[in-house]
C-alpha cells in the first residue's frame, strides 16, 4: 500500500512545510563555502555564457531556429524539433544548454514547466541534476520527493548556493573525496554488479559525470517508484539495447510493465520514445574509452595557477580555444597541432551533423505516412501498426544521437552508425504506411519534405491558447487548445 505523502503527491496535494527554507537545506554558503579551494576561480568560468564552438557553444539558443542569428538561434539547428515531439513538453522549448552554473535558473525558467498552472506538469525529480541539494531533500522526504509538485521548491532552491557544484561530486567530509551523490546511477551500477565505492580514481573521473551526463526515464507509480528516473542500463547502453529493454519491462526490476512511452505522438499516434542526453552511453565504446581516456581528462585538463597544477573545473568543450585544445588533447596527440585536432573534430561533426537532419527529416516523413494511412478508409491496421513500431524505432535512433548533444565527437563511427539505422528504420515504415493504404498515398508522400510538412517554426505553452496558432500549421491542428491562463512562475519568483 502507498504511503499518504505518496497517495497526496499523485494527486498534487503534498506540500512543503511551512518551515522549509534555503536555510534548511544547507545552513551554510552552498557552493561559495569552497571560495578558498583553488579549482573555485575556474568553478566561476562556468558562469561565461558567451562563446561557441562550431556546432555548440554556451550561448542559449533555440536548436531548433535555423531562421534567425545567434543568441536566438543558429546556423546548425534542427528545424523540426518542434514537429518530433508534438505532444510532449520538449515541443515547448527547447534551448541550447548554457553552464552548470545555470542550471537551477534554467529549469526553472523553461517552458517544458507549466508555469501558468499551480500543477507544473512535470515532478519534483526534474531537479535531480540541477541541484547540489538532492541528498538533503531524499533524507527529508524519501521516494515521495520524486513526485512532488516541481513549483514546491522553486522558492527554497536558490539559483547560486544551490545550483550544481562541489558536493555533486565532491565529499567535503572526506578531503574532498570523489562521491557519487546520484541515486538513479547508484542503484544501475548496482544492478551491474558494480560499486562505485571500489572504483578507481580514473573511473570516478567519468562516473560522477555519468550522474547526469545519461539516458534515464522515470518510472510509472504502478510499479517501482513514481517518478523516480531509472538508468536503462540492464541489456546495455548502446541504442539497440536500450530499446530492446523499453520495449518489454520487468515491473519488479524496471518499474514498469510491458512497452514503455514517454507520450504519444499528436499527428501519428505513435507511442514515442524520448532520449534525454545519453553522453556516457554514447562515450563508453568509443575509442578514447576503450584507450583508458575519462570524462575529465578532456572536459578538465590539468591547468597550472601560479606554482600549483589542479584539475580545471570548468566544465566545458576544449573546442572552445587552442589554450584548451593543449591542455585537453596535447597530453596524448602531441605529434599533431591544435589546428589540426579542431580541424579533425569538426570533419567527424559535420558528417554526424549532415545525417543527423537528414535523419530528422526521414522521421518527419515517417510521421506524415503514419498520418495520411491512419486516415485512409479501410487501411490494414495491422501494416499500420507495424509501421508505427518503425516510427517509433527511428526516431529513437536520430534522438539517441541529437540528445547527446556532441554532435558525434564522443564516438563519431557509433553515431553515424545510429543514424544509418535510424533513416532505415523511418524508411521501411514509409513504406509500410503505403502498403497499408494499397499505395494509395504513394504519390502524395512523393514530395519534398519542406513542401509535404513544414517545420513549426513557433511553438509555446502560450501559443497554444490561441486558436489562431492552432490553425497556423496542418500539425498543430492535432493539439488540444489550452485553457487561457497568466504567468504564474518566473523563474523562482511568483508573480500572482
């Protein structure tokens, strides 16, 4: 039997106590009390917003705006993000990630939040890798912190002390130990058989960046823990496998039974898979992994200040100056120049960048057939339901690598490898759409993809309460218009 805190979270009722505050969760300066430490100065570099590299950067923008310049969108955007995930709160907002130091102030301020409503739409588990505040909060509420309201906290987190930062990583009580403060990765290195306890220093040196850097979903309430996000790690990291295992789930090993969805797609009624940023998965077969390379030694080169040589802790890609490029890669290819490895790095991007568009548009196409055989009086159900399944498949595929967020530079041959199959896969349930309606829709699926669907440009929680917007575009036909309603939320900040 559920526990009353966990029956009133369901149904959104469990609030904090009254005596809740900042001051609770760490009686302290939150990050600032590590001022004195000398990796603190290049902690504070996060904070720089301002620089890119040729296919990501810093600088917030939207991924999907190929239309307009930076800092709104940029030349390397994926134009039909929004149209991918109609119906899911990725189709709201969807921003180029700045640094770690933001990320409370990020959450908090996106759309994929309903902040027009006293319910956020999303729970309390959002801000497991947006805090250094989850150990406090698990103590004070256990598994049903999961579930809670995710507006309950938004006064109590504040955007400095307690955005991510030393004791994310770091035990303060053990000499600054190397610690995994993660729950979720905890309990899938332990379905591994694996304790991070006996890890060595080298291993740690990526895995406290897989707390977060990870695919993960959260699980259902029916079985396992409402909300609570689960590494589907139990038949391997790599797309295939990860798919396999949501395809058919232990409930008392996955917390959930059967095929696993995020949501179900507006126009194709396709029950959808939604990677979130699986850079370790992405990273562990790669060639520098295999050669003993961690996540820090090309994330946090060693850099000297004054006499004393320390780890840079600021997290970010060595892309982004040559200064970085020396620090970072030098150590290993010191017969090659700085130029020469941006240079290779971006040849591997660009390749990865073209098939990965050309994987979204297959995937759009794929949508579309689904649309038009759904429609199709006296379609073959059971083609069409075939064909849904590779919909599904290959948009998870193309999601797998678009999420990643590297643009292939972790693993380049496993991402192009990814999207192959993810353009196989779109294609066969083209085809499978056709078939279904005698290839009756064969001609009308024989157009270019900017003139057989358009990319939704714009898109927002406030859009959507007009029905003038629902009309601008023959997808957004196919979404419910919300009530009208006011912000509620800005940021941590209530405004009525």
């Amino acid at each position: 039997m559920r526990s009353l805190n966990t029956l009133l979270a369901v149904t959104g009722l469990l609030v904090i106590p009254p005596w809740l505050t900042a001051e609770d969760l760490d009686p302290g300066e939150g990050n600032a009390a590590f001022r004195h430490l000398p990796q603190y100065q290049s902690y504070l570099e996060n904070q720089d917003d301002t620089r890119m590299t040729e296919f990501g950067g810093s600088i917030p923008h939207r991924k999907h705006d190929d239309f307009n310049p930076l800092p709104k969108g940029y030349k390397h955007a994926q134009p039909y993000l929004k149209n991918l995930w109609l119906g899911y709160p990725f189709m709201y907002h969807y921003d180029r990630a700045r640094g770690h130091t933001f990320a409370l102030q990020d959450v908090t301020h996106t759309d994929r939040v309903n902040r027009y409503d006293e319910h956020a739409g999303l729970p309390a588990t959002c801000y497991n890798c947006k805090t250094n505040a989850m150990p406090q909060l698990l103590a004070r509420y256990g598994d049903d912190f999961w579930a809670m309201n995710f507006h309950r906290f938004r006064t109590v987190l504040d955007p400095d002390r307690h955005t991510i930062g030393c004791t994310n990583c770091h035990d303060p009580s053990d000499h600054m130990r190397l610690v995994i403060t993660s729950v979720p990765l905890t309990e899938a290195l332990e379905r591994q058989g694996r304790d991070w306890r006996q890890a060595s220093r080298d291993e740690m040196r990526t895995l406290v960046c897989a707390q977060c850097h990870v695919e993960y979903y959260f699980e259902t309430g029916e079985h396992g823990v409402a909300a609570k996000p689960h590494l589907p790690w139990d038949e391997g990291m790599n797309p295939e496998d990860i798919y396999r295992f949501k395809s058919a789930g232990d409930p008392d090993r996955d917390g959930f039974s059967g095929q696993f969805r995020d949501w179900v797609h507006a126009v194709s009624k396709t029950p959808m898979l939604k990677a979130q940023h699986p850079e370790y998965e992405m990273f562990h077969d790669s060639v520098h992994a295999q050669a003993g390379v961690s996540c820090a030694d090309c994330h946090m080169p060693r850099v000297r200040v004054g006499p004393a040589a320390i780890t840079a802790h600021h997290w970010t890609s060595p892309l982004k100056s040559e200064a970085m490029i020396r620090s970072a890669c030098l150590g290993c290819h010191d017969q090659l120049t700085p130029a020469q490895l941006k240079q290779r790095t971006e040849y591997n991007q660009a390749r990865v960048w073209r098939q990965l568009n050309i994987a979204q548009e297959k995937s759009v196409r794929a949508h579309e057939a689904v649309r038009q055989a759904m429609e199709w009086p006296g379609v073959d159900q059971v083609l069409l339901t075939q064909a849904r399944e590779k919909v599904r498949k290959g948009q998870w595929f193309w999601d797998y690598v678009s999420a990643e967020n590297s643009a292939g530079a972790h693993n380049p041959v496993k991402a192009l490898d990814t999207l192959a199959s993810s353009q196989q896969y779109s294609d066969e349930a083209i085809q499978l759409a056709i078939r279904a309606t005698g290839h009756a829709i064969a001609e009308s699926m024989d157009r270019p993809i900017g003139e057989l669907v358009p990319p939704i440009r714009e898109h927002s929680r406030k859009l959507q309460q007009d029905p003038a917007h629902l009309e601008s575009h023959p997808w957004l036909g196919y979404l419910p218009l919300l009530p009208e309603a006011e912000l509620i939320w800005d940021g941590n900040q209530r405004l009525r």
